[in-house]
C-alpha cells in the first residue's frame, strides 16, 4: 500500500516530505505564517508562539514550525482563534518592546514591529518595566545588546551554539529576569565569541544589534539600499549585502553595515565571519590607495601613471631574474583578487618568469 503523505491547510491539500514541519509545507505552498524564532538554519524551538495554528481534532493550537506534518493532517492558519491569539501575543510582546523605531533598531530590522503594525495588534495595554539585567557596558567593539528589547526568542543563542559551534551567549535568570548572557555576564570579548555578528542578523527584533553605525553619529531609521557583493577578504566568495546609505557623506553614499541573505544556496547561507561583516571600514578610508605610487631615488613614495608603475616593476622583476636567476624570484598573491587575476599572477610566474614559486593565502 502506498503511503498517502498530503495534509490540507485551509482546505487546500498540499504534498510533504519525511520531517517537513507544518511551517516548511506552508511556505512551499505559499501559505503566510508569521514566525519570530524560526530560522530555517536551526533546530525548531518553538519559543516565541507567533505561528500557532489550528489543528484539526486538537484541543491547543499548535506551533506550526516546531509540528511535523502527518499524513491527512488538517490545518487552519487563519481563523478567528488563530487571529485572535496573534493579537494578544503581539499585544503582550508590545508592553515591553519600544514603539520607537529610532529607540529600537540599532541596523538590524525590527520583525516584532512590523508584525505589530501588519497584524494591528493593540500597543496601548501599557508599559511594562524591565527587571532585566544590562550588559550595557560591554567594551566589544561591534555587537550591542538591548535587553528591555528582547523577547527571549532565542536565535542568537541558538544561532551561536549550532551554526557558530561557540555558545558565547546564553539564556540565564529566571522567570521576568531572563536575559541573554555570557558566562559570568563577561564582555564578549572575554569569551569565545569570534565576532561574527551572526546573533544580529538572526535577531528579529534589534535587541541585538550593530554598535558601529550608532557610533558615527547616522539615523538608525534611514533607508538602506542593498547591493549584492562577493566578499573579498578570502578564497570562499561569501555572498554580502553592502547597506548603503544614499544620504550619507552629503550624497555621496556610506557603507553602513553589511549583512548576507541566507538563502540556501550561497557559499556562506548568510553566515560571516568577523572580517566580511564588520570589516568594511577600508572602503571610505582616507589612506586608501586610489593611484599607483612609485619610489623615488629619495626613497619616498610618488604619484605616476600606470603605465610607468608597470614598466618599473617589470625592469625591477627582470632585473632580480637577470642578476640572480628565475628562482630568484617569488610571486605571492592574494586573496582578495579574483580567481581571474590570481590565475594571471601564476602565468606570469610560469609562462613569463618560469620559476614555479607562486603562491596565494586562500590556495585558490
Ligand atoms: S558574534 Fe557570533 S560567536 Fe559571538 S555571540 Fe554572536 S553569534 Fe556567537
Ligand atoms: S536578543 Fe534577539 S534573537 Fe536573542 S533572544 Fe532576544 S530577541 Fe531573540
Ligand atoms: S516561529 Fe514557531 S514558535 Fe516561534
């Protein structure tokens, strides 16, 4: 007998695979749940209750990113229960989240809020006041964390430990006192974070959130434009996002943040490391090179052409194979040029210079 493996959401009826939860059929079929701490990178938690749904012949609703799909499964994600249960949730998480995008966001987008506003969900039931503790004065450099802003969802902490593999940050306290920490709420400096600002992207609410674009003095709130890059500060080719700000610099554009879109199929799937999120700050630096420079007989460094930089160093390269032999010369390249250019370092070290000492950091 052949086994029947549909189940029917709002009356549809749609095909599932072995372990697919009720929210991956959903999402396939092009059915909106609204989810806070589901990350397709990580193992259902089933934490924040924003995508409970009705399940035929169960008495609770259930969450539908932490449910597997069961043959002939019957699911209901609109309905008035359904409805009614995301209002009081939203209004709930409202009593003690900030309203103010500008108080709010720290670079990071804010998902609670909008979900507030798409579902109008009430945000007059009062302020709660937080009893949380602060690591307010955490001396890293790039991550900050708001905890009167989280909702205790628990993706960066899963993030960190199953992604990351480092389980830097943690729950801990009880009860209203829950926060996220570290161990002995150190900075993270003084743990095993390696800074790669991944409890930020996957934050949906900027409790976690960006330290750098605070620092310059720029509105949190402005509109970003993404531009998709290709990291290159290694051999892997992350895919990035640079979030530019158009207004910045009197229109002549900043780079503010960068962020990766995990879609799955990219080398990185929207993870980073240190250096490919927050180290972007080369872009806009005023000792940039932007024009070749050649020593003089002074011994310092000036502007000229490129076509008399590269005659120089050809004359200087062939002068070292002249006087001390091909294998007197070695080439090594880097890893922030393409694949492209480090094949043409290695034929001009073959096929022009014939010696075969040629090497690149990333091995490429
Ligand atoms: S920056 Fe990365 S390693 Fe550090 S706490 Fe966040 S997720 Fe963990
Ligand atoms: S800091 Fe953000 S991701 Fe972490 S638990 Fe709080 S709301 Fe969730
Ligand atoms: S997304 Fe399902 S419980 Fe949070």
């Amino acid at each position: 007998m052949i086994q029947e493996t549909q189940i029917r959401i709002n009356g549809e009826k749609h095909s599932f695979r072995p372990g697919e939860t009720i929210l991956d059929v959903a999402g396939r079929a092009g059915v909106e749940i609204p989810t806070l701490c589901h990350d397709p990178r990580l193992k259902p938690a089933g934490a924040c209750r924003t995508c409970l749904v009705e399940v035929e012949g169960q008495r609770k609703l259930l969450p539908a990113c932490a449910t597997p799909a069961t043959t002939d499964m019957a699911v209901v994600s609109e309905s008035e229960r359904v409805d009614r249960h995301r209002k009081t949730l939203l209004a709930l998480y409202a009593t003690d989240h900030p309203s103010n995008r500008e108080a709010s966001e720290r670079g990071a987008p804010d998902e609670l809020l909008d979900m507030i506003e798409n579902y109008r969900a009430p945000t007059d039931w009062g302020a709660m006041a937080s009893v949380r503790a602060n690591r307010h004065d955490d001396r890293n450099p790039y991550i900050h964390f708001e905890p009167d802003t989280c909702i205790l969802c628990a993706r960066c902490t899963r993030y960190c430990d199953e992604v990351e593999a480092v389980s830097a940050i943690t729950l801990a306290g009880r009860g209203s006192e829950t926060t996220i920490s570290t161990v002995d709420g150190l900075s993270l400096l003084d743990t095993s974070c390696e800074m790669c600002g991944g409890c930020i992207d996957v934050c949906p609410t900027g409790a976690m959130g960006e330290k750098m674009p605070l620092t310059r003095g720029d509105k949190p709130e402005r509109e970003l434009e993404k531009v998709r890059s290709t990291c290159n500060f290694c051999g892997v080719g992350c895919q990035v996002d640079l979030n530019v700000d158009r207004e910045a610099d009197d229109g002549a554009g900043r780079i503010v943040k960068v962020t990766s879109p995990p879609t799955g199929t990219t080398t990185n799937d929207g993870n980073l490391c240190v250096k490919g999120r927050f180290a972007y700050d080369f872009v806009h630096h005023p000792d940039r090179l932007k024009v070749p420079l050649v020593r003089g007989a002074d011994g310092e460094f000036y502007e000229t052409s490129w076509e008399d930089a590269l005659q120089k160093a050809a004359a200087g390269l062939q002068g070292v194979s002249e006087r001390h032999g091909k294998n007197g010369l070695g080439f090594v390249s880097s890893s922030r040029c393409t694949v492209e250019e480090n094949y043409l370092v290695q034929k001009l070290s073959r096929a022009v210079f014939g010696t075969n000492n040629v090497h690149q950091c990333a091995a490429t």
